[in-house]
C-alpha cells in the first residue's frame, strides 16, 4: 500500500552541477512556427504565465465534452506537434495566446499536451524546459496514476521545478508551480522505488483501465528518458520491447536495462541520457 513517507527523496530536488541551456531550445515536438515564437515572445511571459497559457489553450475531453465529443475532436489527442496544437487553436480563436478560450475552443489533449504545449511555450521564451512522463500520486488515493508534467529550471534556486499545468488553481497539490518529491514521480523515479521495495508497482497505472504494474512502470521510464532527450511522445506510442514488457514477457535482463536507464535519468548527464536513449531511441515513424 502506498505510504507517501516511503518515497525517498529523487536526485531532482538536489542542487545539479548542470548546464541547463540545452533544454531552452526545443526539439522536434516543441518546435514553433516563426510566427508561432515571435506571437509568444511579444507576451512576455514568466513560466507561471506560460504553463497557465498551455492551460488555457487545452482542454480533457471529459471536462468539457462528456459523451459529446464528436470523432473529429476527439483525435485532436494524436496530435503530436506544439506547433500543430497552436495552429489548431488559433483556428477556433485567434486571440494572444494567454487568454484563456472557451472549453469548447480549446484543443482536446491529454496531460501530455499540457506538459508539451507549455513545455515549448517556456522554451520559445528561452526558459529551459522538458517534459517528464511518469506517475502522480494526488488523483486517486493510494495510487500513482499515469501522468505527465513539466520542468522549468530556476536560476535562483538552481533546481528543476515541476510544474503540472493541467491543475492549477484545482487545489489538488499545495503548489502545482513547485510539485513535491511526494506528489509526481517520473517512470525512473517510480522504477527505482519498487526496485528498493518502497513502493508496490500494482499501485503504478492508468485509471479506468486493467493497465497497472511493472510494465506501465518500465513504458513511462522509457518515455521520460526520450522526453529528456527532447522527443516527447504520446501516451499510448509503443515501440522496441515495450510491447513485450506490457505482457510481461519480457526476462529479466530487460529488468536490469531499466536500472540503468533510471539511473542514467537521475543524473542529468547529457552523454550518459544520449547513451541510454541510443537503446531506446523512438523510431522515426512515431515523430511523423
């Protein structure tokens, strides 16, 4: 059973010997249009005011819509691109970017969208960014549900704050600008919990599904480390083991791989993350 006490501490609250620079330009999903960066630059925005910006441009299907949505919106959530998510909303309404629009203009996403739009919203004001995929622990009690957020690095304290820009002003979380070791674990951070026996990974999945356990562990660790090298897919893109892993197939040499890759997570080593997404690299048709 989960016990919030039982989560130790992950490397991204400590003080990194890093050099954050990289993550303010973007990749190939949080790339913007030309026009897309400078209608961003012109508002001026702190990262508060971008991930509240990502938040007012999207929207959940079932907070807004119910049973409702027709198939055309409702495929809105593959949309993989910042830029094609900005270029949609500006088709519903094309006020600045930081007023938030009506449920019904908004852009059908999941928390991945949310964390990516306001991800390339950062890093088009040149803040440095990345999403995380992973697990929060503040929806549904005594589990970690599959979730993404974002960070933004702050000069001033010279750490990663996590943000989730779905649930602000929710009063789910104390600050959802500043998310605690204890409300959000990436996949690496959930995957090295269980491994010490601190956490029961049957608590780890996808609510209102019978996807739970190890392998929805090893699926967002995979994402996150792809994330963090600026490839940031959807929820559901599988690809290499990862199916196998699902089915628990898999033996247990890919358990030790995971280690690995968590742990190449954790330090924020630039040639350590390119050499563990060298084994788990997205393939090129997921990115098209």
């Amino acid at each position: 059973m989960f016990r919030s006490g039982d989560v130790g501490a992950p490397a991204w609250r400590t003080v990194a010997e890093m050099d954050p620079t990289p993550y303010a330009s973007p990749g190939p999903m949080t790339e913007l249009l030309p026009e897309q960066v400078t209608s961003v630059r012109a508002l001026d925005l702190d990262p508060e005011g971008c991930c509240r910006a990502a938040q007012g441009l999207l929207v959940d299907p079932e907070d807004a819509f119910g049973t409702s949505l027709s198939p055309t919106r409702l495929a809105e959530r593959n949309t993989r691109s910042a830029a094609a998510l900005l270029a949609r909303v500006t088709e519903f309404d094309p006020s600045p970017l930081d007023r938030p629009r009506r449920p019904e203009d908004r852009v059908v996403g999941t928390c991945r969208h949310f964390a990516v739009l306001a991800t390339a919203l950062l890093r088009a004001s040149a803040i440095p960014a990345r999403a995380r995929c992973g697990f929060a622990g503040y929806f549904v009690a005594d589990k970690w549900v599959d979730h993404w957020v974002t960070e933004h690095w702050s000069p001033d304290w010279l750490r990663w704050h996590r943000v989730d820009a779905e649930i602000i002003d929710l009063g789910l979380v104390g600050d959802p600008f500043d998310l605690a070791p204890t409300e959000f674990l990436t996949g690496g951070e959930a995957w090295q919990e269980i491994r010490a026996g601190r956490l029961d990974a049957a608590v780890f999945g996808v609510v209102g599904t019978e996807h739970w356990g190890p392998g929805e562990i090893r699926g967002n660790a995979i994402r996150d480390l792809a994330a963090l090298n600026k490839v940031e897919v959807l929820p559901w893109d599988e690809w290499g083991d990862m199916p196998a892993s699902y089915a628990s197939t898999n033996d247990a040499s890919f358990d030790t791989e995971i280690d690995e890759l968590a742990a190449a997570c954790a330090t924020d080593d630039p040639d350590l993350l390119a050499e563990a997404y060298a084994r788990f690299a997205v393939p090129a048709a997921l990115l098209t």
